[in-house]
C-alpha cells in the first residue's frame, strides 16, 4: 500500500481544491492563466506535487470565488 506524503488533513485540503475549481466551471488551464502560470501549476498543486503556501489558498479561493473560511470548512481541521 502506497502512503501518502502528506497528512490526511493536506490531502483533504487538496481533493477539496481541486472540487473547488470543478465546480466554478473552470480548468487547470483558466486558473493558471489567472495565476500567470501553466495549467501544470494547477495540476501540480491539486496533486500535491507542489506544496501550496496561504497566500496562494487565498488567491485560489479568490478566483474560485470562495470566501477561505468557507473552503476551509471542507477539511475537517
């Protein structure tokens, strides 16, 4: 069985992101043009193959018109 590098809790933050972009109708390809970046920087931090720091959450949530608090809601913190 395979372990996940990251705690249970950056795992759910990471399904959650990526549920997130999802349901704002938008691709790895539009958030990373928001972002000045690649669809891979989005495919990247969805995955966990980047660790992603809160300024970036905080921007992700912007564009995904999200208030953090509420997407923070989906982790069980």
């Amino acid at each position: 069985m395979k372990k996940s590098r990251y705690s249970q809790k950056y795992s759910q933050l990471l399904k959650a992101l990526k549920e997130a972009r999802i349901e704002a109708g938008l691709t790895q390809t539009t958030v990373g043009k928001k972002f000045g970046a690649h669809a891979s920087f989005v495919s990247k931090c969805e995955s966990g193959e980047r660790r992603i720091d809160v300024i970036e959450l905080a921007s992700f949530c912007k564009i995904y018109n999200v208030p953090l608090a509420d997407f923070l809601q989906r982790i069980e913190l």
